[in-house]
C-alpha cells in the first residue's frame, strides 16, 4: 500500500472508484499473439546493459561483471517475447516514477520488450485490478498493488501463485539470480498454504518522528523532567507520548513555545474523508494493543480485531470472539481524538493525510506518534527548517510507542508493501514478459539504486549495503531501524481480512462521527464490527475464499470471550500506565549490538 501524497499516496478516493467497475473496459492489451518482429540483437542488448550497469545502476551490491552477468540472463530470457509492448501499472510513489521514467527504458533497450508503465492513483489501480478480475479481460499484464489485499488475492482463484508461477510455467523465465530469500518482505505477501503470491518492489514503515535537536536541548531536558519528574527521551509508551505532547504545547517555556515561536506536541489529521481510515487501518489498534500477540499478525485476533478459526474468519465484534470493538479498540479511538483536540495544531482536525503529511517540515512540531517513512526524502530538503546547514536532518525517526493493552509479540506499526502480482486472466506469454521485467527492477543490479532514489527499501542485502553503512547520517534513524529486528514488528495487513476493498472502505465513516461527536468511541467500534461481521456473513454466504470462507460465530454474551485467554481483554482498570522513555544514541546502539 501504499500511501501517501506526493510520496505515493492513496488520495484520489479509491473506494469511490470500487463503485464504477461498470465502466467500460479500455486500453486493453489484447491477446497472446506471437512476439512482433523486431531488429533487436544480442549485441545491442549487450552493449545496453554496459552503458546502463556503467552509468545508472551503480553504486550496486554486486560487481560490474555480477552486474553484466545478471542483465546477460534478461537479454537471453527475453529473446522469446522481443518487439512486444508490456503494461503494467502501479501507483504514483517516487519509487515507481523512477521506474516507469528510467527502469522502464533501461529493460527495452537491455531486452528489445517494450514497456508502457502507468502511474495512477491508488484506488484507480485497485479498480483496475478489480475490473480485470470481475470481467475476466485483460487490462495489464501485471500489477504493482499493496500485500494489504493478500488476505483477498489468497482467498480467490484469480491471482497465479508466484511460488507456482516460478516452479511450472515460469521456470524458464524465473531469473536464477532472484534470491527470493533476500526480499525482506515475503511473509508479507505468503498466504496460510504456505504460498508466496506477490513479490514485494517498495516497502516502507510509519514510525515515530520526534526533533532531535529539542530533545537534547539541555535547558528543555531540564524543564522537562522538573515537570514530570523523568526524562525527556523517546515516549516507549503511550503515557510518555502523552506527556511529551503536553510539554510541548503548553509548558515548555512557561508557554509552549521555542524561540519565540509557538510550537505543538503532537500532528495528526481528522478530516471526514477516506484518508481517515489508512490511519487507522495502518495499524492504529495494533499500536493501542488490540489483537493477540504474532508476526507478521496476530493470531487468532488479528490487529483489525477479526478472529480466525484456522484460516475462517469467525467474527469482529466481541459476541463473536473478536476485537474490533473491544475495550483495546475503544481506547485507541479514544487516544486518538483526545491528542488531536488537545495537542495538534487547531487547524489539524479539519485536515486530511495529504493537507497533514508537510506540516511537520515547517518546524513546528516536537513530536508525531507515526509518520510514513515514504516521506524521509521530502523531509531531508536542504532549506527546511528541520535540516541542519549541512543537509543533516534536527528529527529522528524511533519505533512508535505502544498503548497500555500492548503486549510483548504483539506487532508495532503498519510496514507497506507494494508488490508485483501476476493473474491467472492475463495471456502467457504477456504474464512472462511481465515477470522478467518484475524481476528487472527487484534485481540486485538495478535495487541499490532504487532504493537511494525512493528509500522504500526491499531486500535485506541493499540495507546492510557499504552506502547505507557510509551515508545513514543522513536519513534520521531509517538506516538503522531497517538493520534492526525491531523492523520485524512492523507488518502490513494480513490475511485474516478476507476482503480488504470491501472492509477497508468501513473504517473512515465510523472513525469520522466519533471525531465530530455524533457518536461514542464505544458507540463508533461497534458500527464498525456490526458492518464488517455484516460483510464477512455475505462473504459466508457466497462461499467466498473456500476452505477458508468466513464462517461467522454465533453470538453470545461479550463477557464469555473476555473472560477467556487472549483477546478481547476485559478494559484495565488503569487505562495510562507508568509512562516510560529511552534515551535515543542508547537505543541505537541497542539495535547495533542486536541487529
């Protein structure tokens, strides 16, 4: 999924695009004809792969002449498919526009197929997707959408199994020098049988931004810990963050301001609009500690708060054994409305994620509870006022902290994963062609490079590159979470969400009214869970997902679940906790000796 506003963002209302699959399908990409002629020699793609290795893919984690090798396995593959045009489509993330303006060209002239990548917003690419798998006609020949949808694609007989594709029909074009192992994403998109069914291209977390610079302000480290009695560090759990937001935006100074200028402890966005829901379904409840412990998500209750029994999806609300609208999830919307009006800018509430995403580059704010990381190279702009004269950033980026029903094992934060997904719809020899330039632009030839340009990071060797090594200065902690098994709590949306478009599409409306107040957090979560068990009964009816349908749990009595282990738990009676900082140097060099 992935997000967010010039970074990639899903602004552009794809939930109201789910609703036009009726529109007449266009651009399409015709059938499984023979390859076109084409003028194309080996020799060209040769000296192509030279000039591009010399010039564009560099630095690389392999050497020139690994490098060549890679690009000469691509130009013999292709010979198959050469003069063919290829579309594909992702979303307009930084990391795709170097794809489609200079990957793409690189992969014609390396292998004589053309390539037409589009960039389109995030819901037209899901309705896209939808489109070509409910009129059974191809659209693209391969597509770049979020591991959030696994739980959907694994469930329907639509999408071709990678872990198939690779074995069977595409051996002959599955590069030897893939490494799938390599790919630090792939429990991401592996369904419960075991199978992978997409191939991660970007990845990125949302983490908590903090300034650095006011952090170590030794007179602000003063007046904090004479006010709250410990120190100022980064929050590890939602008391912290709670009163580092309130130091911030009323005490700090006598007034909450620095340098003269008045200053909050706290961003967030509240606007009624489909961006509302991606802050919730990007793991809000898992951070308040809803859910059952497990990675990449909890088991049986999953961070959404639907209970699974095997892989059935048995139920959101708490008379069904879920958690969607159980006392975790109650607190966590409860949270989230409380630090908005108390603490963000007064404008915050009426902004969406896109009018949200700046704010913190204008140097105003101490602290944000989770920040896409889609945005390090927007943020790291010489001139801001959060970047040092030398282009060093005053902010750093720490895991986020937890809420009081937390648990250890229980995941952190939402990990976004856009990755490439093949269908069983599209003609072969185009799902071939497509596969190789999948691989292309996640080959360890072409990924270093990616990976500097749009810093969603995909496979492990690129992390722990000599140029990150060199060079992690400069992008505020990123380099070093990613080298840390802290990142191993951070997971997109699992396969417990039987049909994502349909769920995902609830959230906002119910989180908008307990914003405005029209209902309770309480009155909010349980309209939530009503819906989603509503859509998961319809999806039992169809017999949708197979062995792995929903099947819905009778209801009974809340108490019955509550008191049994795990989740939902019954509320605490003590909803805050002792708050608890760490240091920030202390807690990197803990994830140095660890990671």
């Amino acid at each position: 999924m992935s997000r967010r506003s010039s970074a990639g963002s899903r602004i552009g209302g794809w939930i109201a695009s789910l609703a036009a699959l009726s529109l007449v399908l266009a651009g399409c990409t015709g059938g499984d004809d023979d390859a076109p002629k084409s003028n194309f020699t080996v020799e060209d793609g040769r000296a192509a792969a030279r000039k591009w290795v010399t010039t564009e893919f560099t630095p690389s984690t392999l050497s020139q002449a690994q490098q060549l090798a890679e690009m000469e396995w691509f130009i013999k593959a292709a010979a198959p498919y050469r003069g063919m045009q290829i579309n594909v489509v992702s979303e307009t993330l930084n990391t795709h526009q170097y794809e489609s303006q200079v990957l793409a060209k690189a992969f014609t002239e390396i292998t004589g197929i053309k390539v037409k990548h589009d960039l389109l917003q995030e819901g037209d690419v899901i309705e896209k997707l939808q489109t070509q798998i409910q009129g059974d006609k191809n659209i693209y020949d391969a597509y770049v959408n979020d591991s959030d949808l696994i739980g959907t694609h694994f469930r329907g007989d639509y999408v071709f199994p990678l872990s198939d594709y690779m074995a069977g029909e595409g051996r002959d074009v599955t590069s030897p020098t893939l490494d799938v192992g390599d790919f630090i994403g792939t429990s991401f998109t592996t369904g419960p049988d075991h199978k992978l069914y997409q191939l991660p291209d970007q990845q990125f977390a949302n983490l908590y931004w903090f300034r650095y610079d006011w952090f170590t302000d030794p007179e602000i480290k003063r007046q904090f810990k004479a006010a709250y009695g410990y120190d100022l560090g980064v929050p590890v759990n939602w008391a912290a963050y709670e009163d580092i937001a309130d130091f911030f935006s009323h005490k700090v100074n006598g007034n909450g301001t620095i340098d003269g200028k008045k200053v909050y402890g706290h961003m967030d966005y509240g606007r009624k609009d489909p961006s509302l829901g991606w802050r919730f379904t990007d793991a809000w409840l898992s951070m308040a500690g809803n859910g059952d412990p497990g990675i990449p998500n909890g088991l049986p209750v999953d961070d959404w708060g639907i209970r699974v029994d095997g892989c059935r999806p048995v139920g959101s609300s708490v008379s069904r054994g879920g958690d969607t609208n159980g006392p975790a999830s109650v607190y966590a919307l409860t949270k989230y409305i409380e630090w908005l009006k108390k603490y963000a800018p007064p404008e915050a509430a009426g902004m969406n994620f896109s009018e949200a995403g700046p704010v913190p580059a204008q140097g105003n704010v101490a602290q944000q509870v989770f920040w896409y990381t889609a945005f390090t190279a927007d943020m790291t702009k010489k001139g801001l006022p959060v970047v040092n004269a030398d282009g060093t950033p005053k902010w750093r980026m720490a895991p986020s902290p937890h809420g009081v029903y937390w648990k250890n094992g229980n995941k952190l934060g939402y990990q976004d994963a856009g990755s490439w997904t093949l269908l069983k719809n599209t003609p072969a020899k185009r799902r071939a062609a497509a596969w190789l330039y999948a691989q292309f632009v996640t080959a360890k030839t072409v990924s270093l490079k990616k990976s500097i340009t749009g810093l969603t990071f995909i496979r492990d060797s690129d992390i722990r590159s000599d140029y990150f090594t060199q060079n992690s200065k400069n992008y505020g902690g990123l380099i070093e979470f990613y080298r840390s098994p802290a990142r191993k709590q951070w997971t997109p949306t699992g396969t417990n969400v039987p049909d994502y478009p349909k769920l995902a599409q609830l959230w906002w409306p119910n989180v908008a009214t307990a914003v405005t107040g029209e209902t309770t957090p309480q009155e909010s979560m349980d309209n939530l869970a009503r819906q989603q068990d509503e859509i998961l009964a319809r999806l039992e009816r169809r017999g949708y997902g197979g062995a792995c349908a929903p099947k819905l749990n009778p209801e009974v009595d809340p108490r019955y679940w509550l008191d049994q282990p795990g989740a939902p738990v019954p509320k605490l009676a003590d909803e805050r906790g002792r708050p608890e900082t760490i240091d920030y140097d202390k807690l990197l060099a803990n994830w140095k000796a660890i990671g």
